[in-house]
C-alpha cells in the first residue's frame, strides 16, 4: 500500500509538471478582458508565468527581483513574463494599487475564482512557469532570493 501510495504521487507529480495542454480557465485583465493562459502561450513563444498574491510577501520579493532585470531578459531572449494573481473577491482590491506602486513592466492577469492555479495543480503561491511553445517546460514553487538567477537560465536554455 505504501508503494502505491508513493506511485500514485509520483505519477500526479508527472502529469502536472508534463501537461501535454495548458489550462483553459478563463483569466481577466486589469481591464476586465477575458483570456486563457493557453491563449497567450499561443501567441508567444516562450513567457513566464508567476501566480503571486497581493499577501504574499515572496512573492513580490520574486516579481520585484525579477523587475529589476525584466528589459535585460526581455532584449537577450524576447521572453514575456506574466503575472497572474491569485487574490480571491475579499482582497483583489489590492492588485492594482500594488502593482501602480510598484512599477513592473510586465503583464498582470486575475485568477480571483482560483480556477487557473487549481488545473495547475499549485499548492502554493509563489509558483513560476516556464512554457515553450505551449508546454510547461520548468517549474518552480517558493522564492529565495537568486532563485530568479535559476529561471534566467532556464530561459536562456530554451529560448
């Protein structure tokens, strides 16, 4: 029954970081618009994705370090980098305030129903992606900081 156990968490752990198709749950702009994280794959070749929360503390720690050094990726490897909150109805409020404070050259989408991190299979927020040409191709959850070093390296590696 162990072993079971161990083989069926295996096999999950596989399947999430190898989906062979994106999420298809409906995403929002800050303008209201409606998109799919399959949708945007299509349109570009390589992005980041990170889903953070306005109360997650690594998580800005993460999207600010990646600020820092965003025009520089974006010149060397033409990446786009994709910032979904997770923030539900009782604090999504607190996105855009944020994100005007903070100054970030990327894009930012809401999850606020948590469809999309849920067909992601993520336990916690932060989680960052990686995804060619419509597959996940790395996947990281947590922040320390340098881990953005290790996703620059991944994205030089596959663009």
């Amino acid at each position: 029954m162990k072993h079971f156990l161990y083989l069926l968490v295996f096999a999950f752990s596989f399947n999430v970081i190898a989906q062979d198709t994106l999420p298809t749950s409906e995403i929002k702009t800050l303008d209201g618009e409606t998109t799919t994280l399959k949708t945007i794959a299509e349109d570009n070749d390589l992005i980041v994705v990170s889903l953070w929360a306005t109360w997650c503390v690594p998580c800005k720690n993460e999207l600010d370090a990646i600020s820092e050094v965003y025009n520089d990726w974006q010149d060397e490897t033409s990446v786009k980098l994709y910032a979904i909150s997770v923030d539900d109805s009782r604090t999504v409020s607190r996105v855009k305030p944020l994100v005007n404070g903070k100054d970030w050259d990327f894009t930012i989408l809401l999850d606020t129903n948590n469809d999309l991190k849920r067909e992601l299979g993520a336990a916690t927020v932060p989680l960052t992606l990686l995804i060619k040409n419509g597959k996940i191709v790395y996947r990281h959850s947590g922040y320390t900081p340098g881990s953005e070093d290790d996703l620059y390296d991944e994205i030089k590696k596959h663009s």
